[in-house]
C-alpha cells in the first residue's frame, strides 16, 4: 500500500468519523428537545397541581375557620342539651300516645274480660240436655280419662259427640 491510498483510506475514515460525529450532535439535539418538551410538560402538570394544591390549601383553611367559628357558638353541653331537647320533642308526643293505647288496651281486656265472665255464668244457668244425666257425667270423664276417644264415648253411651265435649269441657277436663 501507499502513502496515496492510505491517505485516501484516512480521509473515508475522517469523513466517516466526521458524518457519526454529526449524527451523534443530531441525536442528541433531537433527544434533548423531546426531553425538554417531556419537561415543559412535566412542569406544566407540576404547576397545575401547585395550583390545585393552594386552591385547596385555602379552602381548607376557610373550613377550619368555619368550624372554629362554629364550634365558638355553642359548647359541647350545649349542642347536647340542644339534642336533648329535640328529641324529647319528638319522641313526647309518640309517648303520649303508646300510654292511650296501654289504656284502651287495658279497658279493651277489661271489657272482654267482663263479657267472658258472663256468657260463662249464661252458660252454666242453660239447662244440660235431657239425654245427659249426673251418672252419664261421671261415665264420660271416667271412659276419657281412661284414653277413649270422644267418637266411641258418644256410641258407647249413645250421646251425642257434643253433648260429649259440652260435658267434658264443663267439669274443665277438656
């Protein structure tokens, strides 16, 4: 090789260092500008939330200024006896009326109690059927005490099935 041809070898080689050079300044320029739009935009966001941040910084603070303003007004006995008070008036008037309705209640047993009382002395005055006698009475409790069943009483002493359990719930065995 000679001295002409590597110096034309040196200078491809220059040209070639010289172009990457300038591709490399390229890309890093190209690079660095996408960075600093991400930056831009990035700082843009950071601002907007700094923003954000004292708008809700001052809101706060104007709440907790209301709330102490508030809280001055009345003390805590205070808002409990305030609380107190209103629901004692609205639970006084459904008092009032769960005690009428204990009192009707209590006349309402009173009355049927009352009405009880009488149609059983009615009851014991109307006369026991004919077919029905003192021995019949004593026949029928002993046969039911004994585990026979109304129906085969009633053949048995030929009675009646209610005549039976008129018996039987007479004398409160049934």
């Amino acid at each position: 090789m000679n001295l002409q041809d590597f110096s034309f070898h040196i200078e491809y080689f220059i040209v070639i260092l010289g172009a990457i050079i300038l591709y490399l300044l390229y890309y890093v320029f190209t690079k660095d500008a996408e960075y600093s739009k991400n930056i831009r935009s990035v700082a843009s966001v950071v601002e907007d939330l700094n923003r954000e941040l004292y708008y809700l910084k001052k809101k706060l603070d104007q709440t907790k200024g209301n709330i102490e303003e508030n809280s001055q007004r009345m003390s805590d006995d205070e808002i409990y006896q305030e609380i107190e008070r209103s629901v004692y008036d609205m639970v006084h008037p459904l008092s009032l009326a769960i005690k009428q309705l204990q009192n009707n209640i209590h006349t309402i047993e009173h009355d049927i109690q009352s009405r009880i009382t009488e149609l059983e002395s009615g009851v014991k005055q109307i006369s026991i059927p004919a077919s029905v006698h003192g021995n019949d009475d004593e026949k029928i409790i002993s046969l039911f005490q004994q585990g026979v069943s109304i129906e085969t009483i009633s053949k048995e002493l030929r009675l009646s099935q209610p005549e039976v359990e008129f018996v039987l719930k007479i004398n409160k065995i049934k």
